[in-house]
C-alpha cells in the first residue's frame, strides 16, 4: 500500500471497468472465445481441414437443425419446464411432410411441397399445445408428459407410413436443406450481408437516440461504434466463406446455404419473441417467480401451453431442413436431437434452475457442440468416443453454470 | 365523502386442509380511510386480504367494493376494481429489472405492439424517487438489489396504476428508518388523495400513528375492531396476545 489515506474505496479493475461501460455481456465473449479456441484448435490438429470454407460450410448447414430447436428450447428451460420430445416430434412431423408431398398431394407441383410444409408446421403446433395443455391445466410435470411424448411421437413417426421410407422428395423442397443447388450464390449472399450490416447500424443508432431522448444514459459512442465494426466484420467474413466454397467442378461459388438462412430467420424472430414482446417478457417472469407471475395477474396456463406450441412448431421448422437434407422422410428422422437441443441452449448459458437464457447464447451452444463433433469426425475418433466426450462436456458446462451462479451471489 | 363503504368484506371464510385461517371475517373500509389489520404471526391478516386481491378465491362470504357485489376469482379482476396489493413475499421475479416488475401484466406498449421499455423505465424512475432518491440502479435485475431497495420496488408497482384501494402487508419490514419514513408520509398523502388503505405491520406505533381504525385478529377471527382514538396500545396488546377486549380488561381491573 502506497496511500496513507484512511478509507480507500473498493478499488475496481481496469477490466472490470472496461466490461461495465461496454454493457459487454462476459458470458457471451467468453462463448465467443470458446469457440474460436476449439476451432483453431481442431484446425491445428486436422492439419488445416477444419478452418476451410468446404468445413464451415457443412458445419454451419450441421448447426441449423440443432439451432432452430434450440431457439425453442431456450423458451421451454428459462419457464423451468424441460421438452425431451422435440427428436421424436421432428421425426413425426418430418414424416408427416414427406409423405403428404409425395404420396398424398401431387409431386412436383408448385403448391405440394408448400402445402406439406403447412400441415407439418400445423401438426407441430397441435403437438405442442396437447403436451402443453398436459403440462399447464393437467398438472402433469413437463418432464413426464414429454418422456411420453418421446415414446409416442417416435412410435407414431413409424405408423404414418408403417415404417417405409419416403424418398425421393421434390427437387424445389430439397433446396431447403442446403444440397448442391441449395445455396443463393454470391450476389444474393453479398446483398444481404451488406443489408443485415446497414440495419445493426441504423438499429444501433435509432436506440441510442431513443435512449437520448427519455434522457437515459447511453453506452460511450467509441464502444459502440467498435462493437459494430466487429460484427460488421464477422458478416463479411462469413459471407466471404461461404462464397469461397463452390460448387462440385465448378468455378460458381455456392453463398449462404438456404438451412442457414432459416436458422437466422427463426433466431431474428424468437430474439425479437423474446425481447419484444409481452408473451416473451412472461416466460421469463414464469421462471423467475412463477407465483409473482400469476400474482400479477397473467396467464400462466394459457402462456405454457403457447411456449409448448412455439417449440412443436419449430421442431417442425427444423424437420423441414432434415428431411430436405437427406432427401427422404425415413423413421430413424431426428433420433437422440433432444439431446444435443437441450445441450446446446445449457451449454449456451440457458440457466436449468429457470429465468435465464438468451437465443444468441444458445445458438453458439448450437456452434461448439456441432464443432465438437465436426472437429472429432475430421479426425476419425469414433462414434462411441464421440458420444463419451459430447456427454462429459454437457456436464461441465452445467458444471460450470453452477459455479458461475454461486460466484456471482 | 359518502358513507358508504368502499370495502366490505362479510362473512369471509377460508380454510387450508384442516386450518381455519379465516372464519366468519367481516371488514370494511372507508375512501380516505387507514385501517390497521393486527394479529400474532398466522392469526390469517395476509389470508384475508390475498382473497381481496383475488390471490386465491373465498370458501365463503362476500366482498362489496362501492357498495356492489364484487367477483374477485383472479388478481386481474381484484387490479380492474383498482384494488392494488404489496404482498408480505413482495411477489418480485428476481430476473428482472425493477420496470419490467412494475408493470408486469399492464406492459406500455409502443404503436408497433412492442414493449416499450423506455417509456416503463422513464415511469418507473419517476415512482421510486417518490421513495427514496438514492435507489437509481433500477435496470438492474431485482436479484442483486437490498432487501429495502425489493421492497421499494413492491411499494412503487402498487402506487403506479393510481389504485383506490392499497393492501399493504408488511410494507415497512426490509426498509431503513428514513424510507419507513418516508413511506409514512406516502400513505398520508394517499390517504389525503382519497385512497381506501389496509395497512398489516407489527409495529404499533406505526399503525397507531397511521391508521383510523384497528382491527385485531386471532386464530382466524375478528377479535374486535376498534377507532384508533378509542383504544390504548396496551388494549391491543390484549387484544393480539389474550383475545380479550379492552372492555373486559378494563372491568377486571377496574374494581382493584
Ligand atoms: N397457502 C397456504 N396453504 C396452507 N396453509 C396456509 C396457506 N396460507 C396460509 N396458511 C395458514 O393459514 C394461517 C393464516 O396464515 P396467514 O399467512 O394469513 O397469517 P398472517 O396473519 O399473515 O401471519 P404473519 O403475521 O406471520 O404474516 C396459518 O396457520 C397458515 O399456516
Ligand atoms: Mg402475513
């Protein structure tokens, strides 16, 4: 101690400082930094496979499956309810699509597949309001309701078609899983890039006046302006890999695969569910304080049975890209996904004990487990190794959930 | 100021399995009127009037708010009849910053149909300085914020919706002398403004300083209720400790 003076006040770190003013969320960056870290690792250790734009290509079309469920799970864990059903539900429903398309409507008409699409999305959604309605007004532990659901959902997946597979699908729906031809090409990749880019920036901007005007304090302008240039630049950089990687014996490049642009459709939507919105703002009051929720006079039941819905529907979503992916609607659609759903939104900072979740941070969970498995496939560990090491890492990343939680009380 | 009632409550029974926490209640409240609700920890203070805020429905009785019937089965209908309510738990989600649980349920909304969190922040300041200036960290999460600072929060939902009734449970018991002050002076002010208060707190200098009428409980029932000018604290003591009536207190004593 060099100061004689009485009392020193607590005395705050450069760092800490920095992340205060920046609103920086640590948990994010250090999600971030994860990511980077097992990726240059694998790239170091697959000899270069992996940080090529053929690998992140495929990798990002392997996450939005994943991802989109997530997105819903993130819902369903900050409520304080768990869904172990969505694998099989993306199963039923995948079914349900082909089929229709192939064997109900007429094939390779325009309104086929769209209409199959339809009445997955619909059958989702009444998937999802039964389990909820057990949930909310049966009194039925999410749990227990969709373990069933889990059982019954498979079982009925096998029944749609006595368990024959349906295959080939119609050439337009397969673009929806990111085939060959199943990308927008370069020009298109560029504009939204550049779209998405204007848009934080003006998004950015109007908050900050909004803030200005109720007189609110806002963020120091240099951070600002520095947060944007980084997210400016990881747009163009994913663009520019995306469109490094072309097509097989050809020159063209392939740009944004179409699974990718659905995965950030549904993450633009359920971030603005989430932050916009009354139903969003409820979820999130459920999990923090049920009874304070109900006190306050909102609808507890009727909001469960529509987080329930909003989850059956986006299996749904996610069961379009699969099925479009592997061009057939088989039984085994969507087998153990709970697993890797449920990880990710965990892994992503979706607190078990309710209240706390962010669609972002999922979606990055949604990253490291798909790279995670990506990395080992590259380097021929094998499947039951695989399955060793995803699961040792679920339960240190709720390990360490736990201890970041006691820390911070 | 009419005479009428601006709360009744006749006859309000409740029971938990076995336990009577409310047997044959009845209550009642005047516009601009402090009424004090005493009792031993479980005589069933918080029972009673979680029934008017429509926490949970009355086994039995009746509750009239100006003189009507009232159906009170959720606590949006008890909030439709201006009926506002600190709970003694404060019923706070820990999640969330202190304007997303002022207006929980009664969310401003901007024309696109959005939250509109500005406007709810820019409210909710202007609530809590009424209480106490130097709470000025409002956005962040409840969680991390003093056990005086949650229940500042509490107090300032109830007042922001411009209640004519206001069930206070223990609204006091987390605070520092100057916010217990404070609030104080806020209850005389709505009281001025017309507001019907019940007010629970352990403390009888506060209530007697506060309140116009007492009304004492055990075991589930009225013990008496009583003008506050009419009564020493030694007599409610009585009353919340031995059930027994200053009447009767004072004719034991009176021949000795
Ligand atoms: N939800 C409940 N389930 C079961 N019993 C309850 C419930 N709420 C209250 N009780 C019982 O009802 C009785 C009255 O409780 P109440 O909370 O109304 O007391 P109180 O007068 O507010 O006490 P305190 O001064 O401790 O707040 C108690 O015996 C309590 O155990
Ligand atoms: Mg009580």
């Amino acid at each position: 101690m060099t100061t004689t003076s009485g009392v020193t006040p607590p005395r705050e770190s450069a760092a800490d400082r920095f992340f205060r003013t920046a609103e920086l969320d640590t948990r994010m960056l250090a999600m971030v930094i994860a990511v980077i870290v097992i990726w240059v690792v694998f790239d170091l250790m697959t000899g270069g496979i992996f940080l090529t734009a053929r690998n992140l290509f495929n990798l990002a079309v392997q996450t939005s499956v994943v991802g989109i469920m997530a997105t819903g799970m993130v819902l369903v864990i900050v409520a304080r309810h768990i869904d172990l059903s969505v694998g099989s539900v993306l199963g039923f429903t995948g079914m349900v699509i082909a089929f229709l398309q192939v064997e109900v409507f007429a094939i390779n008409t325009a309104w086929g597949w769209p209409l199959a699409i339809l009445a997955g999305v619909a059958v989702g959604a009444i998937v999802g309001a039964w389990q909820g309605a057990w949930v909310a007004y049966g009194g039925v532990p999410a749990f227990v309701v969709t373990l069933g659901g889990l059982l019954m959902f498979r079982g009925a997946t096998w029944l749609v078609t006595q368990g024959r597979t349906v295959a080939p699908l119609d050439p337009n729906y397969q673009l929806l899983g990111g085939g060959i031809d199943g990308s927008i090409g370069a020009t298109w990749s560029w504009i939204l890039g550049l779209l998405a880019i204007a848009l934080m920036v003006w998004w950015s901007l109007a908050a900050r006046r909004k803030r200005a005007r109720y007189g609110f304090t806002v963020k120091p302008i240099w951070i600002e302006v520095a947060l944007l240039i980084v997210l400016a630049a990881a747009i163009v950089g994913f663009v520019s890999v995306m469109n490094s990687y072309n097509k097989p014996r050809t020159e063209i490049p392939r740009g944004i695969p179409v699974p990718v642009l659905i995965l950030i459709a549904t993450v633009l939507v359920m971030t603005f569910v989430t932050r916009a919105t009354k139903f969003g703002r409820y979820v999130f009051a459920m999990g923090g304080n049920p009874e304070a929720a109900e006190l306050s006079g909102i609808n507890v039941k009727r909001t469960t049975v529509m987080i329930f819905v909003v989850m059956g529907i986006l299996a749904a979503v996610a069961a379009v890209v699969q099925t479009a992916r592997l061009n057939a609607g088989t039984n085994s659609l969507g087998n153990l996904a709970e697993l890797s759903v449920i990880a990710a939104a965990v892994i992503g900072g979706t607190s078990l004990a309710g209240g706390v979740g962010t669609i972002v941070g999922a979606i990055l969970g949604a990253v490291i487990m798909q790279s995670l498995d990506n990395g080992m496939v590259l380097m021929s560990v094998s499947s039951a190794m695989r399955q060793v090491i995803i699961g040792l890492v679920l339960i240190g990343a709720v390990g360490l959930d736990v201890y970041y939680n006691r820390r911070r009380r | 100021m009419s005479d009428k009632p601006l709360v009744e409550m006749r006859n309000i029974y409740k029971r938990f399995g076995g336990v009577h926490a409310c047997e044959d209640v009845s209550i009642d409240l005047m516009a601009g009127e402090v009424v004090g609700l005493l009792g031993h920890n479980g005589a069933g203070k918080s029972t009673l009037m979680k029934m008017l805020s429509g926490a949970y429905p009355a086994d039995g009785g009746e509750i009239y708010v100006d003189g009507e019937r009232a159906h009170i089965a959720t606590p949006r209908d008890a909030q439709d009849l201006g009926i506002e309510t600190i709970y003694q738990t404060l019923a706070l989600a820990d999640n969330l910053d202190a304007p997303a649980n002022m207006f929980l349920g009664r969310e401003i909304m901007t024309p696109f149909g959005t939250l509109n969190d500005d406007a709810m922040e820019r409210d909710a300041r202007q609530v809590i300085a009424r209480l106490n200036p130097n709470f000025t960290n409002i956005t962040d999460p409840v969680r991390t914020m003093s056990g005086g600072q949650r229940q500042s929060v509490a107090i300032a939902r109830a007042i922001l919706f411009n209640a004519r009734i206001l069930i206070m449970d223990e609204p006091t018991a987390a605070l520092g002398p100057h916010e217990t002050a404070m609030v104080a002076d806020l209850i005389k002010q709505l009281k001025a403004e017309g507001i019907g208060i019940f007010l629970i707190s352990h403390d009888l200098h506060d209530v007697f300083d506060l309140s116009d009428r007492v009304c004492v409980m055990k075991n589930g029932g009225v013990v008496a209720t009583r003008r506050t000018s009419e009564v020493t604290q030694d007599d409610v003591l009585g009353m919340i400790i031995m059930g027994k009536l200053p009447e009767e207190n004072r004719g034991e004593t009176a021949p000795t």
